[in-house]
C-alpha cells in the first residue's frame, strides 16, 4: 500500500471533498478511502456520489454509512427531522444509478492489516457509535486487524489497545505526524470532511503511511459559505448550513 487518504462523512459537501482532495493529493495521497456518509445533510449528493464512484473505479476503498442507507429508501425513523428531511431529498436528487452505487456499497472491507468500516468492527451494521474507550476496545476485540479505520463520528480520535489489553486515546493535533508502534491495535476515526462537530469549521480527514507507520490528521479549510448558500437555495432545514460555518 501507498500513502493512503481516510475520508469520511463527507454528507454531500462538494466544497469540502475537492479542498480534502486536492490537499491530499498535495500530500502525496496515492491510494483514497472513503468510509461512509457520502450523502445527507449537504446539497451537492449527486456530484458527491460521483467523484466517488470514479475514485472507487480507479481502486479506492468505498464503505456504506447510515446516511448512505437511509437515502436508498428516502426516509429513516431512527433519525432527527432535519436528517430525515435531508435524506427525503437526497433520494429525489440522486439518479437510479447513482443510488444503485450506494445500495452496491459493503459494510466493511479488508486490506491486509487495514480494517475499513463506517461505524465499528463489532456490528457495522447496527451503526452503533464509538464515543469513548469501552466501545474503542468493543471494536478493537471484535477484529485482529492491526489498523481499524472508521467514521460515523465527526470528531478526530485515535484508540490503541496493547498486548496486554489496556486501552489508551489520544485526542490529535493537526498536522503532527504519528507512529503507530507494530505490537499495537489502533483504532482511527478521521473525524468528518463534510461536517465536523468539534467547533473548527475545517474538512478533517486523515493520511496513512504504511511504510513508515505513521498516521497524521489533517484540517482543511474551505470555503463553507458556499456550501451553506448551497443548502440555503436547495430549501434544507437552516441549521444544517448554520452548523458548518462554527463547526458543529
């Protein structure tokens, strides 16, 4: 494997996937995986969807999210008002085959030591949420991968779990390369390009170096405004362009 950029929870913001991209890409990305939540939220679904797809033509590893899911059907009674009316539309604004790349999507996949999956290692398909070290380990026991790679949360976090089973995290600083000692699991959650909740406005997304073993979280700007305006003119709930330009 090459140097690889982890995506995740892009949420249909175009704005933000082509400033992660190009940033990447800057950064000597030469393999890409996106980890879900491609859809909901944003106004821009189709083209997200899109580039995706053509990443995915070209080897990237592509995941399903819940957002993902509920877009297939259009409506999802496990979510709030503001993502379900979000996904309503999304599924009016995605073509048949678009939607038909999305229902092709996989829970989870693995390559080598790398586990990719949306949500955790123990029950992808529960979208059960890794919120601090006792889900951490949960996820961590439910795999022998060496490196889990996940989304569904929109904060950066990493987790390790050593031989001797004591967990550990680490809250990272953008930018500050990582080493990922050998006789360790790690858990990584890049936190969300399209929609971050941790009160900084900028795409998250992570770079994975398997030679050197070395993980880094990065933060992007991009221009948020407009893709604010974009959910504004789509006739979205407000909050959901609100939130983008305070990070949240």
């Amino acid at each position: 494997m090459s140097k690889m950029a982890l995506i995740t929870d892009v949420h249909a913001n175009r704005q933000a996937l082509e400033a992660v991209l190009e940033h990447a890409r800057a950064n000597g990305a030469r393999e890409y995986a996106f980890l879900g939540d491609l859809v909901g939220y944003g106004s821009d679904p189709a083209w997200v969807v899109d580039t995706v797809a053509a990443y995915q033509a070209q080897g990237a590893v592509v995941i399903m999210g819940n957002h993902d899911e509920a877009a297939l059907a259009g409506d999802s009674d496990v979510m709030h008002e503001d993502a379900r009316q979000a996904q309503r539309w999304t599924h009016a604004h995605l073509s048949r085959s678009q939607l038909e790349f999305l229902a092709s999507l996989p829970m989870s996949a693995q390559r080598g030591d790398c586990l990719f999956v949306h949500a955790n290692a123990w029950a992808p398909k529960d979208w059960g949420y890794i919120t601090g070290r006792i889900e951490a380990m949960r996820s961590l026991h439910a795999t022998t991968a060496r490196y889990t790679f996940c989304g569904h949360m929109h904060e950066p976090m990493l987790y390790h779990l050593s031989g001797t089973g004591k967990a550990g995290d680490f809250k990272p600083v953008p930018g500050v390369p990582i080493p990922l000692l050998s006789h360790r699991q790690w858990l990584v959650i890049p936190g969300s390009c399209g929609q971050p909740r941790d009160g900084n406005p900028a795409a998250c997304y992570a770079l994975f170096d398997p030679r050197s073993q070395e993980l880094s979280f990065e933060r992007v700007p991009y221009d948020a405004e407009a893709a604010a305006a974009g959910i504004r003119a789509a006739g979205l709930p407000e909050r959901l362009a609100d939130r983008l330009l305070v990070g949240q």
